[in-house]
C-alpha cells in the first residue's frame, strides 16, 4: 500500500509503523492530517488506538476484517477498506478525505467568517454551494444529500464532517440523520420540524435543545 500511495499526487507519507505504540508516538509528534490504520497490531488494536486519542487525525482503517466495520464508523473514520485494497478505491478514500480536509480549511481559516459557500463534489464534478441556500443536510449511508430550493446534491461525506463545516450560528443538527438551517424552519410540531414542503424528524433527546434554539431563540 505503501507504494500505492506514492503513485496519489496529494499524499505524502509522513511516517509508517509497525505497532499502535510507535504509531501514538509518531501521530504526536508529526501531527499528521490522515492517518491510515489497521486493525489488528500488536499492543493497542487500531480502533482502541483512535479512543486513546484526545484529538484524532482524519483515519481511513485497512484491515481484513469486515465484522469492525460499524465500530469504525461509531468513531466517525473516514472510510473503512477491506483487504485486499484496490487501488481506485484508495484513491477514493484519499480522495474524501482531502475534500473534508479543504473544507475543513476553508470553515476554519482566516477568513473564514467571510466566505459564505463551500465547494462539493457532485455527479464528478464540484459545484459551489451556498451556506444561504441549505433548507437541511440528510444522512443516506456513506454519503449525505444537500437539500437545497428545488433541488438535491448527494456527496460522499458524512454527516458528522459536514456538520464541522456549517456555521453553528446558523445550522443545528436536530436528529443524527438530520441537520437543518435554523432560519429555514417554519414550524415544529411533536417531534418533527417542518421545512418548506419536507417534514424532519428531531430526536427526543435533542428535543428540548431544539426547541429552546429554534422557538425561544436561545
């Protein structure tokens, strides 16, 4: 795999370990943006080794054991790649997790509070996406779909990620399928909001908070 990432542009590999000790003490020293890890190591398992970390890296797993893959995805890894790896889906793993590096970048840089849109990668193409534009963003497995007045645009992200890149002033996640853009909102009722024409479920624990940020504005 080593070589295969040397044929990706956008890579560079910084360090490579042989066990989840020397992986902790190259993860604090070179503070790595991506971090590809598999599961069985001696010491620490991969997936132990991503709670040990207080801030963890953007993590891809490669490993031969697909029974993993839902606590993986618990700890909101990247993506999760069964071996033996194809390189075209390595490359798309890479791949979103340096769109979600960009976008990360681009939420959270100098001028950050100016910018008013991101960039996603739709249908093999990016189209430019205005914070202004989003009623809601809905989980759908792997990917997430942008509901936007009239149309959709469905991305491989998740929806953890993309709720690191809305303003928080502006979005509120009310369901773990489910974030929606406050001022969007045009009623609630029970446990479900209503957007436009969609009506959204809210979780009952998030219920309370929802309704504090959304009807009294808190």
């Amino acid at each position: 795999m080593e070589e295969e990432l040397k044929e990706i542009d956008f890579i560079s590999i910084a360090g490579i370990a042989e066990d989840s000790f020397q992986a902790m003490q190259l993860i604090v020293t070179l503070q790595p943006d991506l971090l590809l890890l598999d599961i069985e190591m001696p010491g620490l398992n991969g997936l132990e080794l991503i709670k040990s970390l207080e801030s963890p890296p953007m993590v891809i797993i490669t490993t031969a054991y697909p029974e993993y893959a839902l606590e993986g995805y618990v700890l909101d890894v990247m993506d999760y790649l069964i071996k033996p790896i194809d390189f075209h889906r390595l490359l798309k793993a890479c791949s979103k997790a340096k769109e979600f590096y960009q976008l990360r970048q681009q939420a959270t840089g100098p001028d950050s509070g100016k910018v008013e849109y991101f960039f996603i990668k739709c249908n093999g193409k990016h189209e430019k996406v205005g914070f202004s534009e989003i009623l809601f963003v809905e989980a759908a497995d792997n990917y997430i779909v942008i509901h936007l007045p009239g149309k959709k645009m469905m991305t491989y992200q998740t929806l953890k990620n993309m709720e690191a890149m809305l303003p928080p002033a502006r979005f509120m996640k009310v369901h773990k399928s489910f974030i929606v853009a406050v001022d969007k909102v045009t009623g609630f009722e029970g446990h479900e909001l209503t957007v436009q024409q969609f009506r959204i479920p809210v979780s009952r624990n998030l219920k309370e908070n929802v309704l504090a940020r959304i009807i009294n504005k808190k």
